[in-house]
C-alpha cells in the first residue's frame, strides 16, 4: 500500500518563507554598489477601495515574475512598490465613505500591504513611495517649480473641462469620449484661468521618442495620435472690399477650386472683424445659444451657423465666396478657420447642404449629390492643375501655391497644454504665489528671468508669479471642510491662513495657488524617487544623482494599457524637461513597456460599480498564493483579458498537489537506461522553451510546458528502477522543475529547493538553468493509449515516431501498463491519429 501524502501545507509554508525572505532581506539589492541593476517597476496603485481586487493581483504577479526571472538570471532586480495615495480616485472614496481621505489612506495603505505581502511578492519594502506623504510631494512640488521656472508653465484663461460630479476641472486626457474617466458624468466647458504645463513645446520630441523606445505597437499609435502632427499649409484669403486676410489651415491645398466658403469659428476673434452691421445681431444670438450649447457639453450634434455678412476672396478662381460663422470649427486648433470644400470634406458637405452653399467638384470620383468624395482621383475644374492626381501630386501643389505665395507651410498638433489645476482638496498644493503687488508693476519671474528659461516665446506668462523653492513644502493642512466646493474653487480657498503668504520677491503681501496638482503629477516622476528613498540625502535632494544614474532608466514598465496618453505621456515629458534641465541624463523614464490585459469576471470588466470583484485573499487563504498565482498566469496570455473562475482555481490547486507529490516521492523512483536519453532530452527541450516564453510574457504557455514536462517525467519513471544512473538524472530533472517554478510559486518552490533537495538557500538567488541543444534529439510528443476507448497510459515518444502507427503500436505493446490489457485478446481494429493517439479495439 502506498502512504497517503500529506497535502501540501500552503498556509504554514507561505509564511515561514516569506519571513525569513524578509529577515534575510532577499529582496533588497544593495543600491549602491550591486553590479547588476536592474529596475522592475509595476506601476503603482491608487488606494481607491479597502483593499486590491484580483485584477491587480494579475497585473502584479505577471511583474513579479519577471523580476524573479531576472534575478534569477543574475542581475540584482530592484523592485520598489508604494501608492498613488493623492487625487480623485482616493479623494472619491474617502468622501463616499465620509472619511478623512489622510485616515483613509493610512488605514487602506496597510491592508494593501498586507495583499501584497500574501501574494509572495519580491517588494523591496524600504523603499516604497506614498504620493501622499509630505516628504514625497514636497518633490512633487520641487518638480513643479523647476518646470515653472524653466518657462514650461501657463496661466492661461480657457475653456476647459468641467466635470459637475467631480466639480473640478480636468485634463483633455481625462475626457473619454465626452465623460469624465473617473465618475463618467458628461464634462462640460468652462472659460476659467488655469495652471498649464506646456507638454505641446514637446510634442515632436514624444513623437521623435517612439522610435527609441520597445512599447507595444498600440501604445505608440495612440500616443502618436493623441498628439496628432499634422503638416499642411496655410491658405490666405483676402476679405472683399479690405486689406485684411485671414488663413485657413488645410491639408487638402488640392481642393482650393473647390472652396466655395470660409468658415470662422464663433468664438475665434477674427469674428469682431468679418461681422458687418446688418448681421450683428443675428451673430451675437447665434453665438448665445452656441456657447450656452458649449457650457452643456452639446457639441456637433448638428452643424449650425450664420453668415458674417461679409465675403472672401479665393486666390486660385478669384471668385467672392461667403465666410460663414459656425460651431463645428474648432477655435483652438489652426487658426480657427476653415475653407469649407463641400465636394470632398463630409462636414462641409453636410453645412452646405443645410445652408444650400454651392458645391463644387475638383477631384473626380463618387457622387457628390449624395455625399463628399473623399477618395482619390484626378483633379478636374482647377486650371493649371487639372489632370494631376490626387494625393500623387500634392506636394507639387503645395509648391505651386507657395511660389505664388499664396500659402505658407504649417504643421499643427492636435495635442493641448496639460491642465494640472485641481479644485479639489486632496492633491499637492499647486506651489505657485501670486503677488498684485509685483504684478502691478509688471514683474514676476517670467519677465524677470528670460534669460533662464527653456521656452522663451511665451505669450501668456505675465504676472504668473513666484514660487517659494526655499520654503517647500507647501504642506496641505488637515481641513474638516475637504469637501469639494463646486464654485470653481477648491477648498483652500476657503482658508486664508493657507492662501495669505509673503512675496518671495519683493516682500509684500501675496496670495498662494489654492488649487491642488493632478494626481498625473504626483505619478510623472514616482519612478525617480524610489532608488532614492532612504539615503542619507533623502530630504535634501528629489533623487540622488549618483543612484538614478545606476539604476534608471526603468528597465521593465509593467502597467495598464489604458494609461497610454495619460500617465504614459505625462511621465515622458516630465523626463524630457528634467533631461533638458541637465537633472537627469536621459529622456525615457520606460524604455521597455509590457502593456498588460485587464481581467474580467462573468464576462464584464471587473470593477466595484459591477459588483463582480474578487478579493485575492479568500483565495490565497483556501488555496494558498502560489496556486493562486499559477492560476491567474495560466488562464490566458498576459496581454489578454482574461475571465476569473472558481471552477479553474480549484483545477490548479489540484496540479499544485500534484507538484508537490512528485517532490516528495521522486526519491524513492528511478529511470531505466533505455528511456534516460528521452528524459534527458525533454528536460533540455522544456527549460529552452520555458525560458523563451518567459522572457516574452508568454507566461500561461510557460506554464503549460512545465505541465507537459511533469507529464513527461511520469511516463518514464518507475518505482521499481534501482538504476543508479537513472537516479542522479531524476535529481537533476526534478531541481530544475523547482527552478522553473520558482518565479511562479516562489513559496513551494524555496521550500522544496531547502527542505527537499538540501540545497543552499535560496532557490531565488539561485542560476536559471541552461540547456544544451546537442542533448534536445528531436520534438517529443505524448501519445494516449486507449483499449477500447479508455484510456490506459501515455507515452512519450519521439514526435517523428509518434507520425507512424506501426511504431506506436510496437512502442505501445512492450509497455506493461497497456500490454496487461492486450494478453490473450484479439485486436479487431486499431484506430490511429497520428501524434495523438492510439485506440485498440479488442473483443
Ligand atoms: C479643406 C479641406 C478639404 C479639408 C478636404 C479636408 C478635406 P487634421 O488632419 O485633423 O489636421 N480644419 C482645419 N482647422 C480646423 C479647425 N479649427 N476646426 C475644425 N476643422 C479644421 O485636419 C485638417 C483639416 O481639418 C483641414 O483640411 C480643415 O479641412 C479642417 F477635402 O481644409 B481641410
Ligand atoms: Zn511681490
């Protein structure tokens, strides 16, 4: 009789490794002097809720593997872990909860860590990042200030977005789809003077960056189209019956025959100078309602406009058209006017139908009674230019145009300015003084220190102010009122004794920003920081220069995809500013980014609001976190939106069992001779395979090729083999399961690889095994036996074998397992597909 082994004892062996992991500090590298850095970074989680759901127990596990691979091919991985304790998402939930949001966070930060330390995860814990803690968000703050003085902060009075439910305004990159991303309430427009980092002075360098950087395709594309680089020309028109022009931005000069009206956006300034006297009234109506249209988020559900009363003249034809006033064109982008072509631009074409303007054709192709033709083609009804093609031929044009000069290059960016104003309460106070006293005399740092600014040609700087560098931080004061106000205002504001402070200029009385930073802020240098916490210049500098030159760049950025032109692009233009400050030697934070899926349960994205959140922890308690692990790695590709089930965790739990038995019992089996080559061949096969899959994030087919191997191990071995030979490959074949385990189920595999193969702790700092192709003979495959179409054993053949059935069923027939069902009967049929199975029929 076989002893029954006992089941492997996930809560006991968890937590006697993880302590001693921490005692031993295994997981924090010598930041110093290691000669091998390398910084694995999952991207920090915003305390939103009590605790973690399953989704970030996958994103962070498919980070930890990583770094344990890495470590255990010898580089000395620095994995730093903190919060993104500051913003709405925090802010949200404290108020929800009717919670001081800094009890809030120091409460839910300890569950967090706790989650995090269950999991198994290799944190270096001395070194984490609260964004919330002053000593973290003084830097922020120091960060805003050099960003200011370097020129690359606005004051600007715009419409921006409003979010009513979250009554704060928010970035353009904050808007999906006309909703706010956190609380998904329509946003509306507001005219309000706001704090800008001008991330558009660096538009072509994040363009110029992509080709620099590994990042996911999709990533790239969106960031590239989020930033939008348009090259076209400017067109001028002169107005009928004055000396004045007026340009249009266009990227189809071919079309300019067929421009048969201007359009001027109404709330473009160029309207003061085009509306005449008979139409004043009927434009100033118009533009009423537009706005009032505009504060409702109402935009383009349907094209409206007026006449200006007056017209323009189109340099190509010489012909009088009329410029129109409308809401579909956008003041802010170009210079806030059109050329209306209605024959090959679909927003023209449905304007002029509703206005009945004339259409006119100059590219041949579809029809334009029932649509815009937007396609190619030859141009027709253009003088000089017909018969030229369409987009063949535009570079000629544009030629054509600008020798005439009629037109001048241009190039525009779809991207804005990023608003980092906040009225909110719990964020970084925005650090910036405001003084009326210099103010009236014309001075503040911009017009007083031109010469030190990277960004000289700024427009809209006077009177921005100062900043108190000397006097950082700013702190953010416990308030009982944090809730927001609605008014426009954040709660500071309420709080003279916050806002009233000394002119760091001239000495007079001044007034304080009291806005708080975007939480994009606290999250654009976090990076930075973390190889710095704890030094003893910690509280003098935002990072040590010598430390982030070792360790940064990021070498692995595992995160979200859905940050791709929010944290992403915000954290790549704040390096950028720093490189060019001279604080940092290189500008990009991420040079390799892996873009992981989001999970989802019952179908639907996981998320509180659904309801359909699974807590780790339930599992890890009945399961334990190495199969847990296992089980969020194997249920599909990384980059996948895998769905979580019960029934599935508790299929790996059963492997882990499984696992575990064969550890315990390999001692006591053996491999004969004839089968040790094959043995020896997968193992070399399945580490060759296991450690490219690794190093692509193909986790879950990693993990399937280990289940293959275990498979293969227990078709060869045998409980009655003494063979000596067999023995000490056995060993070898099994410490190198445990290795390959070991970044999965980091527990199972330090206890097996200590207590079981007595090998010196620990399995983490230990080599990854290496292969040799001279011992991999060929692809193996497992073929299942059937008698009757039950299954009686597995074999593991050589897969060129497994092709041909007289082999097979030789191979078959000589095992014993099978033979015993074949003694004595006679085998009416064999049923065979090859490299899969073969199926005795006997009677
Ligand atoms: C004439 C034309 C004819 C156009 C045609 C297109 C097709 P991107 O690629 O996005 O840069 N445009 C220019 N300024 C605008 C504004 N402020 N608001 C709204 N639309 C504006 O697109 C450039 C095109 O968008 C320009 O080319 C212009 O329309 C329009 F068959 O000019 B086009
Ligand atoms: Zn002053």
């Amino acid at each position: 009789m076989k002893s029954k082994i006992a089941k492997f004892d996930h809560k006991s062996v968890e937590t006697k490794w993880q302590k001693i992991w921490e005692e031993e500090k295994l997981y924090i590298p010598d930041i110093d002097s290691a000669p091998k850095p390398f910084y694995n970074l999952w991207m920090y989680p915003y305390p939103s809720a009590e605790g973690l759901h399953a989704g970030h127990a996958f994103a962070s596990t498919g980070s930890d593997i990583y770094g344990r691979y890495q470590r255990m091919r010898g580089n000395d991985v620095f994995q730093p872990i903190g919060y993104d304790s500051f913003g709405m998402h925090s802010e949200n939930y404290a108020l929800k909860i009717g919670e001081q949001p800094a009890k809030m966070i120091s409460r839910t930060t300890k569950n967090y860590e706790k989650q995090l330390k269950n999991l198994g995860h290799g944190y270096d814990w001395t070194r984490t990042v609260t964004a919330s803690d002053v000593d973290y968000y003084r830097w922020t703050q120091w960060i805003a200030v050099q960003i200011f003085k370097a020129g690359l902060v606005a004051n600007r009075q715009s419409l921006v977005n409003w979010c009513p439910t979250c009554k704060t305004v928010i970035a353009d990159e904050q808007v999906e789809a006309g909703v706010c991303e956190r609380c998904k309430t329509p946003v509306e427009k507001k005219n309000f003077k706001q704090w800008f980092f001008r991330i558009t002075e660096y538009a072509d360098k994040l363009l110029e960056g992509h080709k620099n950087i590994d990042w996911p395709n999709k990533i790239i594309a969106t960031q590239k189209n989020w930033i939008g680089k348009s090259k076209g020309l400017a067109i001028k028109f002169k107005l009928d019956g004055s000396k004045e022009e007026l340009r249009v931005f266009t990227t189809r000069p071919d079309t300019l025959w067929g421009a048969t009206f201007l359009v001027v956006s109404s709330d473009s300034s160029i309207v003061g100078k085009i509306t005449t006297k008979n139409q004043r009234q009927t434009i100033s109506k118009y533009i009423d309602s537009t706005q009032k249209k505009i504060k409702e988020g109402e935009f383009e559900k349907e094209k409206s406009g007026v006449f200006s009363g007056s017209y323009a003249i189109n340099p190509a034809n010489n012909k009088k058209i009329p410029i129109w006033i409308a809401d579909y064109v956008l003041s802010s982008y170009g210079s806030g006017a059109i050329m209306g072509v209605p024959a090959h631009d679909s927003r023209d074409w449905e304007f002029a139908k509703k206005y009945d303007l004339e259409i006119y054709q100059v590219v041949s192709g579809g029809d334009i009674k029932k649509g815009a033709y937007v396609g190619k083609g030859k141009i027709i009804n253009s003088g000089s230019w017909d018969g030229k093609i369409y987009p063949d031929d535009l570079e000629y044009i544009q030629k054509d145009l600008i020798d005439k000069g009629w037109a001048e290059k241009k190039t525009l960016y779809h991207l804005r300015d990023w608003l980092i104003s906040r009225q909110r309460y719990w964020g970084a106070p925005i650090p910036y003084i405001f003084c009326p006293n210099c103010a009236k005399k014309g001075e503040s740092y911009f017009t007083l220190h031109k010469d030190r600014l990277l960004k000289k040609d700024q427009d809209d700087w006077d009177h921005a102010g100062w900043y108190p560098e000397e006097n950082l931080p700013v702190e953010l004061p416990e308030l009982p009122d944090y809730q927001p106000t609605g008014s426009g205002k954040g709660p500071l504001a309420n709080h003279p004794e916050f806002y009233e402070t000394i002119c760091p200029h001239c000495g007079g009385k001044a007034i304080r920003e009291t806005d708080v930073c975007d939480t994009f802020v606290d999250s654009s240098w976090y990076f930075l920081r973390y190889p710095s916490v704890g030094t003893s210049d910690a509280n003098k500098v935002a990072f040590d220069k010598k430390i982030t030159q070792k360790w940064l760049p990021v070498n692995l950025y595992f995160g979200g995809a859905e940050h791709s032109v929010l944290h992403l692009l915000y954290a790549r233009f704040v390096t950028m500013v720093l490189n060019d400050l001279g604080v940092v030697d290189f500008s990009e934070p991420f040079p390799k980014f892996y873009a992981h899926g989001l999970m989802i349960k019952n179908g639907a994205k996981m998320s509180k609001s659904r309801g359909n959140v699974v807590n780790p922890d339930d599992y890890i308690e009945k399961y334990g976190a190495d199969s847990l692990r296992f089980y969020l790695m194997f249920i599909g590709p990384m980059d996948a939106s895998p769905d979580f089930r019960d029934t599935g965790m508790e299929g790996m739990s059963r492997f882990v069992n499984r696992l575990w038995k064969l550890f315990k019992d390999f001692e006591k089996l053996s491999v004969e001779p004839d089968k040790q080559s094959q043995l020896r061949s997968l193992m070399h096969s399945t580490i060759k395979q296991v450690t490219q899959e690794i190093s692509s994030f193909r986790y879950n087919t990693a993990i399937a090729k280990i289940m293959e191997y275990i498979n293969g191990i227990q078709l060869v071995v045998s409980e009655k083999s003494t063979n000596g030979e067999g023995k000490k490959l056995l060993f070898e074949v099994i410490a190198n399961l445990d290795l390959m385990i070991a970044p999965f189920a980091p527990h199972l595999a330090e206890e097996v690889w200590v207590e079981r193969l007595n090998k010196p702790f620990s399995v983490h700092k230990t080599a990854w095994p290496s292969y040799d192709e001279k011992f991999i003979s060929s692809d193996q495959a497992t073929m299942i036996v059937q008698v009757n179409g039950k299954l009686r054993g597995q074999l593991l053949i050589d897969s060129q074998d497994a092709q041909n059935q007289d082999k097979v069923s030789e191979i078959a027939k000589r095992e014993a397992k099978i033979a015993k069902w074949l003694e004595g009967k006679n085998i009416k049929k064999t049923v065979f597909i090859a490299g899969k199975l073969i199926n005795f029929v006997i009677n």
